[in-house]
C-alpha cells in the first residue's frame, strides 16, 4: 500500500465523510432526477455507501493499482441491484467522487485515483448491458411483445 501515494490516501480517508456529501450534491447537480428516483431514503443509503467507494478509492490511490474499485464495484453490483439502484445512477455517483477529490488531490495523484474510477464505471457499464438500464423500452413494442 505504499507504491502509489499512501499521503493523498490518508487525506482522503481524513475528509471521507465531507467527500461523500460533497460527491453526492455533485451527482445530482449532474442528474436531478437521481434525487427524484432514489428518494430521501435512497439518497441516505447512497451517502453512506459513497463512504465505502471512497475507502475503495483511497487503497487505490495508495496502492497504485485500480483493482481496488474494480473488485469493489463488482461486489455491490448485485446489491445496488437488488435494491433498484440502476447502474446508470452509480455512473454518476462515480464521477460526482471524481469531482469531489479535486478538493484533496493534486495533479499526480489524481491520476490513479482517475483511473480506478475509470474501472470501476467500467465495471457499472457492463452490469448495466446485463440488467437492461441501457436502454429504455418502446411502451409499444413491450405491448406487442406482451401481447396485450
């Protein structure tokens, strides 16, 4: 946990909580209707699990490595599933904790803390194509399909 930068790691990990919320006004700032969807209750969960993430993020950071993200986000793939979280609204919540840790990295160190939010989008996208958020259905065709 020392051949990225364990500094940078320690001072996300001091300013988690401030983070989070600052990643999760940056998420709906970028998509109001998260706010809509999620709800109050939604959104709490959402906070609280932007904690995690940020944990997640801070190993990478120190570490050097992105597959601290990626194994995470493949992880609570099936939770935020079954708690009808689409993968779309983690897509964001992803980049709202990129806008965020502009606040406590710099240049350098931002670069592997990119790159593990990039894995773990990546990862979000690929459970997105699984689940069907990708699209949304033709109202139609779903009657035509359904037969009613």
């Amino acid at each position: 946990m020392t051949a990225g930068f364990p500094a940078a790691a320690d001072r996300i990990r001091a300013s988690r909580a401030r983070l989070a919320v600052r990643a999760l006004e940056a998420a709906v700032d970028r998509d109001p209707t998260l706010r809509e969807r999620q709800g109050e209750a939604g959104l709490r969960h959402l906070l609280r699990d932007t904690d995690g993430y940020l944990e997640r993020v801070a190993r990478a950071v120190a570490s050097g490595s992105p597959a601290q993200v990626r194994e995470w986000a493949e992880w609570v793939a099936p939770v935020f599933r079954r708690r009808q979280v689409p993968m779309d609204d983690l897509i964001v919540l992803s980049e709202g904790v990129r806008v965020a840790l502009a606040a406590v990295l710099s240049g350098a160190e931002r670069a592997p803390a990119d790159a593990a939010l990039d894995e773990g989008i990546a990862v979000f996208r690929w459970h997105r194509g699984i689940s069907g958020d990708a699209r949304k259905r033709n109202r139609l065709l779903w009657a035509v399909y359904k037969g009613g």
